[in-house]
C-alpha cells in the first residue's frame, strides 16, 4: 500500500530536535571535575587530570582518588620507622641537634593500630640528653646516650605517684643530690622517671641493676626531670612534662623510645 507524503514543512521539526540530541546539547549534568591538587592528582594542573581520563568511555563515572597514605613521623627514615614494632602505638620521639650535641627536642605520636598513621599528640619539648652526644654502641662511661628503638614498660620516682599508666614504683633510693656538668643541682631529677628498655629487664623497678649485655654496656639509662645541664646517658625533659608523660603513656598501647641525633634517626 501507498504512503501519503507530508509536506516538506512538517519535517523541519522533528529534524531540529534531532540535531540538538546529535550535538549534546541535552539537560543532563556534566561530570564534575576532581580539583587540582586532590588526593592522587598531583599537582600538574588541570592538564594532568585531564589525562587521567582521556580515552574512557562517553558517560562513564570518574575513578576514586587512592586513600592518602598514612602520615608517618616526621624525621624518621625507612631504617628507623622499621624498628618501631607494629604493635606500638605510642611512640616517644626524641631528636638531638646533631651527633655530637646534648640538646634534643622531645615529642610524643600516637596511632589507631598497626598501619594507620601517627599523629602528634603532645610537644615539641625541650630535652638534654648526654653530654657528648649519641652513639649506636653506648658502654658504661661514655656520656652518651644510646641511639635506637626501645620499649618503655616501667616507671618510678621519689615523689608519689602522680597519676601513671605504667606500673609505678615510689621509693626514697630515687633520691640523688650533687652538680651536674654546668653546675647545677642535680636534687630531684629522679622525684619522677620512666625506664628506657636500654640493656635492663623489662617488667621491674627502674632500680633493678640487672644488666642483660653486662655491665660494661652500661644502664640505667631513663627519661626524668630536667635538672638545666646534659646528663651521663639520660634523657631529660621539664618536671611538668615528666608528669604529663607519665598520665600519658599507656602499657596497653606498647609505647617506645625513638631516641637519637637528627642524621641517624632519619636514614
């Protein structure tokens, strides 16, 4: 059978509204556009983000950016973050000036678990630390204080407890007069202390002189009260942030020492 045709005409406007569907020119919303510089784009600009995409297919959604990765502590290198076990979650970071020097500035991180990020949550402070500096091989004597990775289990002081997560230990045998190298009293440097796990026992007072490696390795070797000087191997911060850290470090989150001069600590 015959179909009519229609006039010319009345084409025109079916073929209009199929050229503006051809051109795109539709009420749907464009794909919105990752910012420059957000996570996983870098910072080249628009041109990069553009590349990203280029050659996907028309309408499809865009890619999510990774996670960022966690933040790590600032300072530290690959050999000393490795040493931090990975059940520790609090760690006390302690970074002298250079190798040699006795001055160090002291601040704590904490994460969730293994794996998720550190974040700092009290310092920087002012610290000493030995009077000739740091060594990776301390022996009895040197006036250096050990470089490394160290738990911290124990704590003590003359003065009463003051609030301690770890187990705490008040005993008058912490009591210590004398000058130190500059002069200055050295009276109740040791009111409050935690125990560096540096060549001791874990688990008992910080008084206890056993001595795993001997003797000639020295120990002894604590976090306590600032007495204004640099110490025999110690590291010393502020009596008011002694007791902070001591209402602060936990035995449930495994906490440790990060200790050393700048340059060792970040390889």
């Amino acid at each position: 059978m015959s179909v009519p045709r229609r006039p010319p005409a009345l084409l025109a406007a079916p073929l209009l509204v199929l050229a503006l569907l051809l051109t795109g020119c539709s009420s749907g919303p464009t794909p919105a556009k990752a910012p420059v510089g957000a996570p996983g784009q870098g910072a080249a600009g628009p041109e990069s983000d553009a590349s990203s995409v280029r050659g996907a297919p028309s309408g499809s959604e865009t890619v999510p950016a990774p996670a960022p990765t966690p933040a790590t502590i600032p300072g530290l290198g690959p050999q000393t973050l490795a040493e931090i076990p990975a059940e520790a979650r609090q760690a006390f970071v302690v970074t002298g000036e250079e190798a040699d020097a006795n001055q160090s500035s002291a601040v704590l991180y904490s994460r969730e678990g293994p794996g998720k990020g550190w974040e700092p949550v009290a310092g920087p402070w002012d610290a000493h630390n030995g009077m000739e500096g740091w060594t990776d091989h301390h022996v009895a004597g040197d006036l250096r204080s050990p470089t490394g990775v160290y738990t911290l289990t124990d704590a003590g002081g003359r003065l009463p407890d003051p609030g301690a997560l770890l187990p705490y230990d008040e005993h008058p045998r912490f009591a210590v007069d004398g000058e130190g190298f500059f002069g200055e009293p050295l009276e109740g440097s040791f009111d409050y202390v935690v125990a560096i796990n540096y060549n001791r026992t874990e688990g008992v007072s910080p008084l206890d002189r056993t001595r795993p490696l001997g003797l000639g390795r020295g120990g002894g070797i604590w976090i306590h009260v600032d007495h204004g000087g640099p110490t025999q191997g110690c590291v010393s911060i502020p009596e008011n942030r002694m007791r902070e850290l001591l209402r602060t470090l936990d035995p449930a989150l495994h906490p440790v020492i990060v200790m050393g001069d700048a340059e060792t600590l970040g390889r």
